[in-house]
C-alpha cells in the first residue's frame, strides 16, 4: 500500500480524493488546499486523513511515496517538478503544463529521477474509449479518414484559461491515442464574446502526414450539452457519444465502394448501408479506472498509459493550435 497526498481539492480535486481514498491499494494521507473550507470538508468526510495548507509539508515527509495535483494548471510545472525533486512519483491533471519548454523539462526531470510521472487524461480510461480503439485496432472500421469531435456547454464559464485549454486536451488525448500518430500540422479559429481575451468558442483541426483529419469543437457558450466524437472510416463508422447514460457506442456499417463494372460515374461509387450495432460496454467510473491505473504504475514501476511523454503530445498540439488561433487560424506546423 502507497502513502499518498493529493494537493487542490476544488470541484475537480474532490473527485479525485474521493477515487484514491476508496482505493484499496493506496492510502491517502495528506490533504492540501489553501481554502480552509475545503480542508474541513475533507476531514469531516475522509476518516484518517491529515490536512494542511502548505505543500512543502508534502515535499518533507518521507513517508508520503506519490503526489496527486489537482491545482490551477500555472502551479503545475513548479509544483510537480518539486515532487519528482523530492523524490515523489506524481499525477497532475490535464493540462501536464502550459508551455512545450516546460513540458519537456519536466518529462526530462522524471526520466533521470525515474519518477512516475502521469497525466488525467481521463477519457484514454473510458471503456468506450477502449473498446473503440480496439475496433480500429483490428481493422473492423477499415482505414480511418477522418474524426470530429463536439464537447459543448452552456457554462461552466473559465476566468483565466480559454475554452481551447479548458475542454480540448480531452478530444486531443482521444484522437492521439486513438490514431498512434501526431498530427504535422494544426489549425485553430475561435472567438471571445463574453470576456476579453478568452475564446469562449473554438474550432481545431489536426492534419495528418497520411491525409487523415480530425476537427474539435469545444465551447461553453452553447444551448446543449454535447459530448461527441465519430468517427469514420473505409469500412464503417462509429459514434462515441458520452452524453448518454447508456448506450454509448454505435457502429454503423455504412460506406461508399467502387465497382469496377460500372457504366457511368454514379454506379461507380456506391453506398452500402448495414446494420447498426449497440455494443455491450462495462459500465464503470473513468476516473477510478483512471486512479487505480496509476496505482498499479507506481507499484509495479510500469509507464502509465498517459505518461508524461503522452502528456507533452497533447501539449505540442494544445500550443500549436494557441499559435494558429493568435494568428486568425494560420496553419502551424509540427
């Protein structure tokens, strides 16, 4: 059993407490915020658990093996840098930080300390998720053309950071893992309507050395709630749609196919339209597939499957797409 510590239990944070607390192979034992309501929930609700606002009392204890960071994503690169520094395997929430140089910093520091060093990428953890990568694994959608994906609110409405860094790492983390490839070059256009500065709205595409596409969509000025991706493919398509309690996944054996007897050019394509299957998917929690995952790592000294260096794709393409949306949607290539 792992001593842990999780820092920044806010919305996000208390989620995660609540997973590593219930885990069996880890026991929590440090809670830290600056919030002192905070500290009082997590002692009134946590039995055992100690709390503190200062995060050097993490650093200092030698009994405390891995650190969870659930911080504002500015404190992220100092803050995880001093838990590998400190000997400390380390979680961090998505983003892993805010900038490639400090990125790959990072990622360098956890190698040569030879930290755990791994990043929330919660929707790699999805069972949906799983299952559709090993659909494409195996060939049962045939050649992926492209990928779209939506996630859309009305609200939670970010102060600091953009709806880009806020929702898009999910569907870029997706499509990566999805795709075992990094696109060379990304597009972005987007727009603040609601506060200066911040898009509230914004478009990526990601372009693929062998003509694949993948489009996200990521707002939190929408009239619905949209948690989308599909997916298509030569010999059928999927669409993964998280917004629903049940059903989440639906094949579709659909796709165009060329005859060669064929007269004319429109016997020449032709549609093909199958069935529509609904996968049976284990029904469980991403985030706690997400946190025992990681207890496993630190345990058996196994690379997570959202590592740092997993962290840092998705920060290359997260930059790239900040640079095209600076530039009015300029193309920047990876």
């Amino acid at each position: 059993m792992k001593n842990l510590a999780i820092a920044g239990v806010g919305a996000w944070g208390k989620n995660l407490l609540r997973n590593f607390y219930n885990l069996s192979a880890g026991r929590l034992v440090l809670v830290c915020d600056q919030d002192e309501e905070r500290l009082a929930y997590a002692k009134a609700n946590y039995v055992g658990v100690e709390t503190t606002t200062s995060y050097d009392d993490i650093l200092k204890r030698d009994d405390i093996e891995a650190v969870i960071l659930a911080t504002p994503p500015a404190d992220h690169f100092k803050m995880a840098m001093s838990a590998i520094e400190a000997e400390k395997d380390v979680f961090v929430e998505k983003p892993l930080v805010l900038s490639v140089a400090e990125g790959e910093k990072l990622v360098e520091a956890a190698e040569k300390a030879n930290r755990i060093l791994m990043v929330g990428h919660i929707m790699v953890y999805h069972p949906a998720t799983i299952y559709l990568k090993a659909q494409i694994d195996s060939g049962e959608l045939g050649r992926v053309y492209y990928l779209y994906a939506s996630r859309v609110n009305l609200g939670k409405v970010r102060e600091i950071e953009n709806a880009l860094w806020s929702f898009a790492p999910h569907d870029i983390s997706i499509i990566l893992y999805l795709l075992e490839k990094d696109p060379v070059r990304v597009t972005a256009t987007g727009s603040a309507y609601l506060q200066p500065g911040i898009e509230d709205v914004v478009f990526t595409t990601l372009h693929f050395g062998d003509g694949t596409m993948a489009h996200i969509h990521v707002s939190w000025l929408d009239p619905h709630k949209d948690r989308k991706l599909v997916v298509v493919g030569s010999k059928k398509m999927a669409v993964f749609d998280d917004s629903q309690a049940g059903e989440k996944i639906r094949l579709y054996d659909k796709s165009v196919a060329t005859r060669q007897d064929y007269e004319t050019y429109g016997e020449y394509l032709s549609i093909r339209t199958g069935d529509i299957v609904i996968p049976q998917i284990k029904s469980s929690e991403p985030l706690g597939e997400e946190c025992r995952h990681f207890l496993e790592c630190i345990e058996k000294r196994e690379r997570p499957r959202s590592d740092g260096t997993e962290g840092l794709r998705v920060l290359r393409v997260l930059d790239a797409a900040q640079q095209s949306l600076e530039a009015g949607g300029a193309p920047v290539n990876l």
